[in-house]
C-alpha cells in the first residue's frame, strides 16, 4: 500500500493533503506514482468523492523507478508554469499562505521556494541554511540529531526547475543542490502542525488528531458591501473597490486556521447586466488578489438566478438566493463544516436570515473598517473551547 493511501479518519490520507490545496486554488492534481501506481489508479474514484470540489486528478506514472527527480521529469509535458509540488504522505498546515504570497513576490531569477519549519529534532528530514531568505546549503538526512529547519515537502516552482532534473534523479540530492548553486532557491519559514506518517508512530497520531484538526471554523463573507464598496450590480474589475480592511480581514481569518467562503446573490446575471462567466472571472480574480497578501478564499457560491429576470435560464426562483440559506448549507455540506462554529458577515437582513437558516451566527457590517468585524469574531471563538482549528 503506498503510505499517501493509509487510512486516516476514515479516508485515505491524500485526501487531506489534496483538500488543503483545493483551499488555495489549486485546479487540477497530477499523482506522481511510482510506488504500486495500479493502486493509485484504482483508488481515484475513492479520491475524487471524499474531496470537497471535483477536479481533474491524473496520475503520472514513470515505466520504471526513476526516482524523485525522474518522476517530475516524467511528468514535465503536463505541468504548468509554474505548479504547486507536495509530498503525498506528509501534510502542514498553515503554510500554504506564507509560501504563495511569497512566491508571487520573487523576482524572475527565482524559480523555486520551498517550505521550512523549525524543529527540536531534524535527524529525520533534511536540513536548510538560509542567508535572509536564500537557502544556501541543503543537507539531506544528516547524521546525528538537533535542531533545525526541515524541509516541510512543499515547493512553489516553475519549469526550469523541472529541466534541471535528469531521467534518473533525485529531487532532494540532485535538484535542490543545484538550484543553491544557482542562487534560485527561496524558504519561506512557517510555523504550525506538521505531520508525517512515515513512521507508524506518527501515522498514530494522524489518525487521532487529523480529523478534528481540519474540522476548522469557517468565516462566511457576503460580497457586495462587505469585500467591495456596493454600486449595485459589479460585475467587473473597473467597478471593484475593495471595502477597507477587506484583505486584512481575510488573511487574519485564514492565518488563525479558518476557512473563508464567498456567499453572494448576483441577480445581474438573470438581469442580464453581466454574465456568469463575467462573474466567475471576477472572482478568480478576487480570490488570487487575496492569496498575493497571504490569505485565501476557500471556496465561493453565488446565485445567478432572479425570478424576475430577463434572461432564459436564468429566470426562476431558487433555494440557493439570500434569504434562503442553501448557499451556505451546500458549503456546510461539502467541507463538513460544523455550523455551532461558523460566523457570516453580511450588509442586509436578507444576509441574517440565510445565516441563521444555515443554524450559523450572522453578524450585521455596517461600514467602517472589516478587519475589526472579523478579529472580533476569530477573538471571541478562540475564547470558547470549541475552536481550536489553527493549534
Ligand atoms: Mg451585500
């Protein structure tokens, strides 16, 4: 059984590793399989129905043991530009936002950061040095044991890193090495809970804590009027201005271990002032604006439908439009979300109404600065003994 493949809290672990990217816009997964890959082949409709959103999963499959490296090589012909690479059987929470704002803000000669975090006893992981931010020496597996900074098996990259490997290659002896050489390797240092089931002790633990460590609180947000100043009907970048605080809010709210979930009405669709696709750009848009200051927006539903609209299929009525709270029931439904530990910020009753639908606590915005409507609310959850999703 590859390890990515154990059981953990009733589903394989890659599942939480695969879900905690989903956070962070990630859009499609390739599985690089070398180990018993048939397994891996046979376990994606296993997968793809534990995760909360479906999206393409493929699974990259080297003929013959190729090592690290090799197997990014193999895969090279369907990577991106640049592309998110994690170990399958290792998972760190919280420090995916540090590590994409950081990356977005390299310059062009950087084509690699990877995750670091400081432990009592690295004897087990390999061994970074860093001068600011460069890593400057990479030690795989050193003998004897103390404290370090280990890699955490979370790389941000691009391409170049890719052709840098040969056929036969290991990423961690041949790769990293050379990208010091070059002076093109970044560390983003974070801190929070790590594990890696490697060894069954830590698989122990996994299987105890993980499941109540990713049943994290969630921060619903309304969106006009409360991310963005209300004109009526925004639906594009021109008539966007962010609220104040609106990112800060949002990246305290993620730093603090909470999801973050879009709920929003946009009738202007049916209206036909714009269309769904415009919407959807402009989201992608609002949540990458978000993920470049170091928080996320986990994941988004809106309401395109009006039953006064004028445009055909768009024209009905629906149990998805504020008041009606199934927007936020089909997020509660998807991340297993426990509602006794989900707050929304809304600007109108219709908002309240939705919340409370949803059994969730609304809290009414009424102008002013968002950041201090949601540290009041993370301050107010982190005092009740039922939130403990960052720890
Ligand atoms: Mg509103």
């Amino acid at each position: 059984m590859p390890k990515p493949l154990l059981e953990v809290g009733g589903r394989p672990f890659l599942v939480w590793v695969m879900r905690e990217a989903l956070r962070w816009g990630i859009e499609e997964f390739v599985l690089l399989a070398a180990h018993l890959g048939e397994r891996v082949v046979t376990s994606l409709g296993e997968l793809s129905d534990a995760l909360p959103r479906s999206v393409p999963i493929r699974v990259g499959m080297e003929p013959s043991p190729c090592g690290t490296g090799g197997a990014l090589r193999h895969a090279l012909p369907i990577l991106d530009e640049q592309f998110l690479l994690l170990n399958g059987d290792s998972l760190f929470l919280g420090a995916l936002g540090s590590a994409f704002a950081a990356f977005a803000a390299d310059g062009a000669d950087i084509s690699c950061r990877v995750s670091l975090r400081a432990v009592v006893n690295a004897g087990r992981y390999g061994v970074a040095t860093l001068r600011g931010d460069e890593v400057v020496g990479f030690d795989e597996r050193p003998n004897g044991s103390g404290p370090g900074l280990i890699n955490a098996g979370i790389y941000l990259m691009d391409r170049r890193v890719v052709e840098l490997a040969g056929p036969v290659s290991s990423l961690e002896r041949d790769v990293l090495p050379c990208l010091v050489k070059q002076g093109s390797l970044r560390g983003t240092v974070a801190d929070g809970w790590f594990i890696d089931i490697g060894i069954p002790a830590d698989l122990d633990i996994a299987r105890q804590e993980l499941p109540r460590r990713m049943r994290r609180p969630a921060l619903f947000l309304d969106r006009d009027g409360v991310l963005n100043r209300d004109f009526g009907w925004v639906g594009s970048r021109a008539r966007w201005e962010w609220m104040p605080g609106a990112i800060e809010a949002v990246r305290a709210a993620t730093a603090a271990g909470w999801h973050v979930f879009v709920v929003t009405n946009q009738s202007g669709v049916a209206r036909g002032y714009y269309t769904e696709a415009d919407v959807v750009a402009l989201h992608d848009w609002m949540a990458q604006t978000v993920r470049l200051a170091g928080g996320t927006i986990d994941d988004i539903r809106y309401c395109p439908y009006h039953p006064d609209g004028t445009v055909a299929g768009y024209r009905r009525a629906s149990d998805w439009r504020k008041p009606a709270p199934g927007m936020i029931l089909d997020l509660i439904r998807a991340w297993e979300l426990d509602p006794a530990v989900c707050a929304l910020v809304g600007d109108d009753p219709r908002d309240m109404a939705a919340a409370a639908g949803a059994g969730v606590t609304g809290h009414l915005f009424h102008q002013g600065d968002l950041t201090t409507v949601v540290r009041k609310i993370l301050a107010a959850c982190e005092v009740s003994s039922s939130c403990d999703g960052s720890t």
